[in-house]
C-alpha cells in the first residue's frame, strides 16, 4: 500500500495525523501513527498483516537510513517471497508497487517537485527463533531491553521521545523500536543512546541537546551522534550525557541547569563540551550529578549536591570537578542516582552519602548524610551492584540476590505489600534471583540468566510493561 501526501497533506502527517493520496492493493490503515523521520522524502516504511499480507503475524517498523536505505527485519521462518509494503511518502510517483520479493534487496524509485530518490530496502529474516533478553537499562520511568537477535524493545514513559518509536505516547507492554543489529544501551530520563554492532552511536530524545548534535531539536527516532561512536562509557542524567572517551576524558552536553557539564556556568549546551578532568576509568551518573573515579583510584565528583550525595560534608553545589573523601581502602565500584552516591570498596564493603529521608540509604535511619556513611547491614554480604532509585536503592549480590530499601509507597521493596512507607533496613526479595537489576525512578527491572524480564515498583505509563491498569506491583511480574 502506497501512501502519497502532497504539501497540504504533509503538514498533517507532522501532526501525527494522515490523508490517502493514492493506494495500491490494501483497503486497511496501519497500524501505527506516521510521524517526520529523518528521511526528507519516505516517512514511513511498514509491513503489516494484511489481505495482500495475510500471513504476517504482527506489523514491522522500517529503520529508515537518511534518504537512500530503509532495514527492516522480520520474525524467524517468515515468508518473504512476496510482500506488499506500506509506504508513507511525501511524492508524486514511486516505482515499483504491489508486492515484491525481498529475498534480495530491492530499490525503490520516488520522485517528488522534479527531484528523484532512490531507496534500497532490505529486509532479513531473523536468524533466531527465540529470541531473549540480554540486557536492560532503565529510565526515570521506562525500560529498554535489548535481545540477543540485535533487537530493541521499550515501554514505559516516552515524555520526550526517548523510547525511539517516532511519537511522544507512552507504552504499556514491550514494543518493538525500529532500529537493528544493536550492541549497546544506555538511557536517562529524558534521552537514549545505542551503540550498533558496526560501532555507530545513535540517539533519540534531544529537547535539551543532551545528544550533543548542535541544536536541542526533539527526535522521536534514533539519530546519529558521531561524537559518541567511541565512548567507553555512556551515563545519562536527567537531561544530560556523558561519554568516557577512550583517552580517559569526559565529555557532557545538554542542558546543565545545575552545573553538571563543569563548565563554571548552567549554559546549556549542544553540542559535547570537555569536562576539566583527565585519566577517568569509572563513569556514573543518572540524576543532577555525577561522579568519576580516575585510573590512580580517587574519585570525584560535580554537579548538584542538594542531599550532600558528593559526600563532601556540605550541600553546596559544586561547579567544576572536586575531589571526594573516600574510604582509604581504596574504591572498586561507584554508583550515583536518586539524590545519593554508594560506592563498593576494595574490601567489599558498601558506603553511601545523600539523600536518606525515607531510608534508602539503608542505614537504620531516616537522616540525609553529607559524609560517605558505611552501609553495615551488607559487611558478610558480597554486593557486586547498587541501583539507586527515587527514593529507593536495590542492592545484588554476586549469587543474584536482591535486597531493596526506602520508599515502599508504589510497592518497590517488592515485598508484596505497601503497608509499610518507609523500610530502612534492607529487605530481601525472596524467592527471586537475577542477572541485572537497573531503574531509576519508582519501578526496579530485573533480567534473570533465563532471559526473562521483570518489574516491580510504579507502574506510571505503563513502567510495568504488563498491559495491567494499575498503580503499582509490590512484588516482580514478568514482563513478556
């Protein structure tokens, strides 16, 4: 099916809305809502179950590459001898039409106001039939899952575009994002970044120029971002990103509302700047601050410090990198979020500073810390991650072990009840074992070595990824 939107028409497709210019072969509408891709001439490249297509057993997104290619990849064991695309184009004619064989690549022609382009799409089938989860990461209030066919899946909040799905509406259930052969994820609050298997760093969600590519355009799809294409390490704040550059620097852009591009002033910026800091091994940072640990083991850290999260006895904010006072056995791991910052040492044990008001800490109290403080209810326990969530953290054990502490009013604790506001003693999640736990907001995510994914916590936008029309879940769901 072939649509065609003349220059009236297009300004309606920019709004989320479209006309039928011409079909070919299909009397259904997609379903999907066409959005402006960074094509200048094809919006839109779908395949859906249709008459033309009756043995298609769900839609697929098209990845479209600039205006000369279009990816798409469909599921294990699919036919693919003889498929009719839908096409959202703002042209005067396109060849060829009907249905095509894409066993092979095949080019599409379009012509529009004299002009013409040439698209090559090609389509795969995927070589895996079962397909599982590999990796999360997850945002304020999303989650990203990345499987082992290069896959991409998101739910959740998409306020600012940063699920890459070409809209700003939020999902409830996992849904597929039309970008392919991914390696790599990272995401934020407001902005994602992928790294593909040939290296590339790509990005979506840029209302505050966080994807440093000049300007603080929204994307609603993944576009590239060259500059982070050799990031050893990508952190995303609340709008801004930071990439570890193989040479041991750091460098941020976004918006910088309270200092954290270390630049002296809360200028936002566009494009990346350099941080005044060199030799930097370890990069964390999912809040308004941000930490580092340099190659020789010190740490340091800038931005806000509202809760006193940089440990430095205080609660003023910190302009440029300063260095934090840390346990003098020397630091393994850092973690940064939530308004607090917890570190692992070099003996195992667990430090934070920050925020404590409703416990999350997990130092029996409900004090704010502006000193690195020792978390002793983990001294015979072997932490290998801490998560810190709003409110909240999630601490787990090397055997896959998840202990949760703090804020229990949307159920985080995971302990099947919300009875319960404030828990700071950490309580351990029985029954349950994971690979990787990741969130930042109200809602943790789990991701088991089976490769199931779940979730507990606020279900806000459909953080869950359950389709359930509920507040919250006080113990792991799977998400399927």
């Amino acid at each position: 099916m072939l649509r065609i939107a003349n220059s009236l028409q297009l300004l309606s497709l920019a709004a989320g809305l479209f006309f039928t210019g011409a079909m070919a072969g299909c009397n259904k509408d997609p379903e999907y809502t066409p959005v402006v891709t960074t094509s200048e001439v094809v919006y839109d490249f779908w395949l859906e179950k249709t008459a033309s297509n009756p043995n298609l057993n769900r839609p697929y997104r098209g990845m479209i590459l600039g205006d000369t290619a279009i990816r798409l990849m469909v599921d294990y064991g699919t036919d693919i001898t003889a498929l009719e695309p839908t096409i959202i184009a703002y042209t005067d004619s396109i060849e060829p039409t009907g249905k095509q064989n894409f066993t092979n690549p095949v080019k599409y022609t379009i012509k529009a106001n004299g002009k013409t382009a040439t698209y090559t799409v090609r389509i795969s089938v995927n070589p895996v039939q079962s397909p599982v989860v590999t990796a999360i990461a997850g945002g304020f209030s999303h989650i990203l899952a990345l499987k082992n066919d290069g896959t991409l899946w998101a739910c959740g909040s998409n306020d600012n575009g940063e699920l890459g799905l070409g809209d700003y509406s939020s999902r409830n259930k996992l849904t597929q994002v039309p970008i392919y052969d991914v390696a790599k994820i990272y995401t934020g609050d407001a902005a994602t970044v992928i790294k593909l298997k040939d290296g590339t760093a790509w990005g979506s969600g840029n209302g505050y120029g966080q994807l440093g590519v000049g300007n603080k355009n929204a994307t609603v799809t993944f576009i590239r971002s060259p500059f982070m294409d050799d990031a050893v390490q990508v952190a995303i704040t609340s709008y801004e990103v930071f990439v570890l550059k193989p040479d041991g620097t750091v460098w941020g852009s976004g918006r910088n509302y309270n200092y954290q591009l270390a630049q002296g002033d809360n200028d936002l910026r566009a494009t990346f700047v350099k941080v005044p800091i060199s030799n930097v091994k370890q990069l964390s940072g999912n809040g308004t601050s941000i930490v580092v640990q340099k190659t020789n083991g010190e740490v340091w850290g800038w931005g806000d410090n509202y809760n006193g999260e940089l440990g430095l006895g205080d609660r003023t904010k910190r302009k440029t990198p300063v260095l934090l006072p840390t346990p003098g056995v020397g630091i393994a791991k850092i973690f940064a979020g939530g308004a607090s910052t917890f570190l692992i040492d070099n003996n195992g044990k667990i430090w934070g500073s920050g925020a404590n008001v409703r416990g999350q800490l997990g130092i029996a109290d409900l004090n704010n810390r502006d000193t690195f403080s020792r978390v002793t209810f983990f001294d015979s326990k072997t932490i290998d991650a801490v998560i810190p969530h709003s409110g909240a953290a999630s601490f787990k054990e090397s055997n896959g072990t998840v202990w949760n502490v703090g804020d229990n009013f949307y159920g985080l604790i995971g302990k099947g009840t919300t009875a319960t506001i404030a828990d700071s003693i950490p309580v351990k999640l029985n029954g349950f074992t994971a690979a990787t736990v990741t969130g930042s907001g109200g809602t943790a995510y789990a991701l088991k070595g089976d490769g199931t994914l779940w979730a507990w916590g606020r279900n806000t936008s459909g953080t869950l990824g359950t389709a359930l029309d509920t507040t919250y879940m006080a113990s792991p769901i799977q998400i399927k």
